[in-house]
C-alpha cells in the first residue's frame, strides 16, 4: 500500500535521514496456475513478492465512457484475448493535491482515465476455486475525490488471514457524484437517474464478486465490505442503498462518517458545499445544457468549475439524497428506519489523534525548518487534535451505533485505534506529531507497512517492530475472524472477547502490549460533552479554545448552538 499523505513535507526529512539505497523493482510474471476463468474471459494473474496470488486490474464494468459517463455502470464487456491482469490500472480521474501528489505529479494536476472501473484480487497462493474462503472488499478512501486500488497491496492479509482480498476503483469527484436534471431526463435504466454513481459502481463490484470470486477460491456467501475515510463513508452509504442489499454479509467501517446532502442543496447551493451542480454544468456546456452536451465534455472542462485559483479541487457534494440510492435524509435516517439499513453486522471504529494528520504542518501549532517539524507547544497542539478527533468518533461511531442499537440491533461493535510510537529523527517525533492520526491504522490491518512513502522509514522503524508487528497480527486476525464468522470474537485467541456495542459505548482499544492493549474500554461522546470539556480544558486560552470550537462548527453547523451555550465567543 502506498498513500502519499504528507509526501511533500516529510519525504525530504526521510531521504536525509537514511539509506538511500534503491530497492530493485520487481516485475510480475504471469504463473500458467493462476490462470482463471470469469464471466468475460480468461485472465491469468501472478504471484506477488510476499508470495500471494494476484490479478490486477480487471474490469468489472463497461468503461463509463461517452454515454456512459454519468450513468449507472454496465455490465463489463468480453475480453478479447486472455487478459494479462499483471499490472495496475489507471487511476479514475483525479486532481492531485498536498495528500496525494508526490515524486511525480506537482499540486493540482488532473490525472487518470474515466476507464478505471477495475479491481484488484490477492488470494493465498494455494487458493484454488471452490476454496470457499471469506472474501474481503477494501473500498479506498480520498475524501471521494482521489485515491486508487493499488495503493493497498493486500498480499500479508490475504496469505496470513486465509482470505480473498478484492481491492475496487470507483468514480471520483463529480463524475462520481453529480445531481442533474438533464441526467436525470435522459435516463436509460432506472438507476440513471441517480447521482451517487460511485456507489453504484460499488454495487457492480459486488455483483462481479459475487458472479465470480468462487473462481478465485471465495465464498459469495461471506463478502465483508471495508473501508477507510471515504471508502467507510462509502459502506455507510451502501449500507443504506437498496440496491446494494444482500450482495455483502458485513461491514467494518475505518473513521468514516455519515454526513449527506440533500438534493436540492447539492443542485442549487448551500451548506458547506462550493460548487452547486446547476453553475457547474452551466460552467460545463451552456445555459441549458442537455445530458448529451455534458457527456461530450472534456475532462479539463469538467473539472474546471470545481478548481480553485492553484488549481486544486473545491469542496463539492458527495453522498447526495437522490431518492435513488439515497433516500431523504440520507444515511442517518436509513439508520434509524429498522428496515432502512442492511441487516449485515457492523465494526466501525476511529483513531484517537484523527486530526494530526491535517493539523501537522499549522503554523500556529508547529514549527518547521526545511525537513523538520517540531511542536510549539504540545498541550496546545493535543488539544487542538482532541476535540475534533472526538467528534469524528461521535458521528462514525456514536451516532450512527446509537441508532441502530435503539432499533434492536446488537451485531455491532466499536473500536479506537491509539497506536502512537512512530520514530524521531532529531527534533521531529512522529510519536508526538502523528500518533495515532487518521490511516494510520491501515498498514496493520494490512500488515503491509507503507503509509508515506520514504517516510515510513522513520515512521516505522526496528525499535518499534516487534510491538507494531503483533498489534498488526492482532488487528488481522480479528478483521478475518469477524470476516469469516460475523463476529469479531477475541481474534482466534489474539486478544479479549470484544463486546457488543452498548450505551455505555464498550468498545476494543487496539494498541500495543507496552502500551496496555488490546484492551476492552467504555466511552460515549456527545457533542455537549465535547463542548463541555474543552470549555474547562486549561491547556488552553479563551483564544485557542474559540479557534478549536470554530474549525468544529464550521464544518458542522448544526453544533453551533450546542458550543454556544457553554462557550462565550465572539460572534461571526
């Protein structure tokens, strides 16, 4: 796995501080024993360099391409020779930005091809069809405007956990997420209409596992979606799409959220969205432009509305009430409908530092020198990161179990990941600057350490390997044990009996043995006791307190009036 969080700040402290030794590059090779057959064709796929099976790359859709753009995904076309799925495919389309641009593309670069509707698979290498091992769908995350599959190399998972690993792209940004009369009225098929095209890709993938995974030596009948940021915003919304309903059997979601825009707001304005789809189209093809002139767009002029002045991505709806996939009211109200939300069990979970990794480079909380980054102060700095990290957990966790449990569900457990022992290099401590920050927790579910490119060299070093290692075995054993049974259980013998969510807020703390865990916790959040506390936090003056309640309240108005009533700050 490779995300390139914090790559332009940080790669250049790695390089200086080790080896900068060039690993050699390893080409796959096709293995005559890996050749499959699914519903397109013959494909064959190779063994990767930890010694699982692998096909990259292959399609599980028609290429939403021309008519096809904006329109619910079709079914994927024959291949026309046997496929050497070898090779990772395209990014869908996407503007680089300060988390995603690295050694090759600079800031705001649009990037990828709309023929990007593929999937990953990792396998044991001795999986063989009719295996029937679980099978896992990792949804990636990228604020749903960036990102890929590849990224994530589900090899350790997949060999260690005895499960099928399906990594799948979707539609980003506003190819995958517009509301549009003009689309809506040139419908083919029911499911056009929609404007949440990205879970509808989602959909498809599961319809290709579903038709096809047994090839690969998994159980159609034990499909576990999961996902991180975005990619477990995404499960959440697949968990409230009808047309997702009975194509998975559980769910685990990774600092996701719940938040949706309803339809007339993602067309016409309003909220905390930039850019209403109605000016943009405008933008796009004309006053009174027509599906046909929307499709026929270039990229460039797609995406022109939504760039800023540098030409990065402004914030636009994503998870839209279309009354398609999403009905009014949007995940939240399908939670709290008893029929509204897949009946499936639920593991959703935070990291306890969540904003560190968008709070590390603020001038006012950090100082930097070329590749150093080091706190001004650290009780500022943490309790800047802890309130908006806690109301993370309140509305991915909380809000969401609450809702469910109250209609009589008990399948569902909570988590919060807290490991926090990255490296230091002279003055910068990653311990301190990271900790436990939002992704952090992938490379252990992966067990596949590459999280900030050359970084991880600090991030990751021999003084902490033993402990990250068998917190990662840990954390594997309980996401394949909850993927194979539906139950998290104590991780086949990894750990304690995780509970089952209830108002007290039980949940499993994963962190190393030095550190006390796993370890069973309780713990409710509510955003009056967020408020609460960090108006008693004497970490803190009245100045930061406000400033820390504002970058709250900002992104989530409806807590205005709650921060209000315990905070005296100024107006506007």
């Amino acid at each position: 796995m490779r995300i390139r969080y914090l790559a332009l700040g940080l790669a250049a402290l790695a390089v200086s501080a080790c080896s900068s030794d060039e690993e050699a590059v390893f080409t796959p090779v096709a293995a005559e024993d890996l050749v499959r057959m699914v519903g397109q064709g013959e494909l064959v796929g190779f063994e990767t360099e930890a010694g699982a099976a692998a096909w990259m790359a292959v399609p599980y859709a028609a290429p939403p391409v021309g008519e096809l753009r904006w329109r619910a995904p079709r079914p994927p076309l024959a291949f026309d020779a046997r496929l050497d799925a070898l090779q990772a495919g395209a990014v869908c389309p996407q503007v680089t930005n300060n988390l995603s641009a690295g050694e090759i593309y600079e800031i705001g670069e649009l990037i990828g091809a709309e023929d990007c509707l593929t999937l990953d698979i990792y396998a044991p290498r001795d999986a063989q069809p009719g295996d029937e091992l679980p099978v896992m769908m990792w949804i990636h995350g990228g604020a749903n405007v960036w990102g890929s599959s590849s990224a994530y190399d589900g090899s350790n998972l997949a060999s260690q956990q005895g499960v099928i690993v399906v990594a799948v792209q979707y539609r980003l940004g506003p190819l995958g997420f517009l509301a549009h009369p003009a689309l809506r009225a040139d419908a083919e098929i029911a499911d056009d209409a929609a404007a949440n095209f990205a879970l509808l890709d989602l959909v498809a993938a599961l319809h290709w596992i579903c038709g096809n995974i047994e090839m690969f030596g998994g159980d159609a009948g034990r499909v576990t979606i999961f996902g991180e940021s975005a990619g477990a915003y995404n499960i959440a919304g697949l968990m409230a799409t009808p047309q997702a309903r009975g194509l998975f059997h559980r769910a685990i979601m990774q600092s996701g959220g719940t938040a949706s825009v309803p339809l007339d707001i993602a067309e016409q304005g309003g909220g905390t969205d930039a850019v209403a789809a109605l000016a943009a189209a405008t933008a796009i093809a004309g006053d009174g432009a027509d599906g046909a002139a929307l499709r026929s767009a270039t990229l460039e002029t797609v995406y022109a509305p939504y760039r800023d002045a540098v030409g990065e991505l402004t914030s636009l709806p994503r998870m839209i009430e279309d009354g398609v996939t999403l009905r009014e009211g949007g995940i939240l109200a399908a939670a709290e409908d008893p029929d509204g939300f897949a009946p499936v069990p639920l593991i959703t979970g935070t990291n306890r530092d969540e904003m560190k990794l968008y709070t590390v480079f603020n001038p006012q909380l950090t100082r930097r020198l070329g590749p150093l980054v080091w706190l001004r102060d650290r009780d500022a700095y943490e309790a800047a990161v802890e309130y908006p990290s806690r109301n993370w957990r309140r509305n991915a966790v909380d809000d969401l179990l609450n809702r469910l449990a109250a209609n009589g569900r008990s399948d569902i457990w909570a988590y919060r990941f807290d490991w926090d022992e990255g490296g230091s290099v002279l003055v910068t401590n990653t311990g301190e600057l990271l900790g436990a920050s939002h992704a952090m927790e992938i490379p252990f579910v992966f067990n596949h350490f590459e999280l900030f490119g050359s970084f991880d060299r600090i991030l990751f070093n021999d003084r902490n390997a033993v402990g990250r290692l068998e917190l990662a075995d840990t954390m594997g054993a309980y996401w394949a044990q909850f993927a194979a049974t539906g139950e998290p259980g104590d991780g086949i013998g990894m750990g304690p009996d995780w509970p089952r969510w209830t108002d007290t807020g039980a949940a499993l703390r994963f962190d190393t043995l030095d550190d006390g865990g796993p370890e069973v916790f309780a713990r409710t959040e509510s955003p009056l006791a967020i408020a609460s506390d960090l108006a008693a936090d004497d970490r803190v003056n009245d100045v930061e307190r406000c400033r820390i309640a504002a970058g709250m309240t900002t992104r989530e108005p409806v807590l205005t009036p709650i921060f209000d009533s315990v905070l005296d700050c100024p107006q506007g």
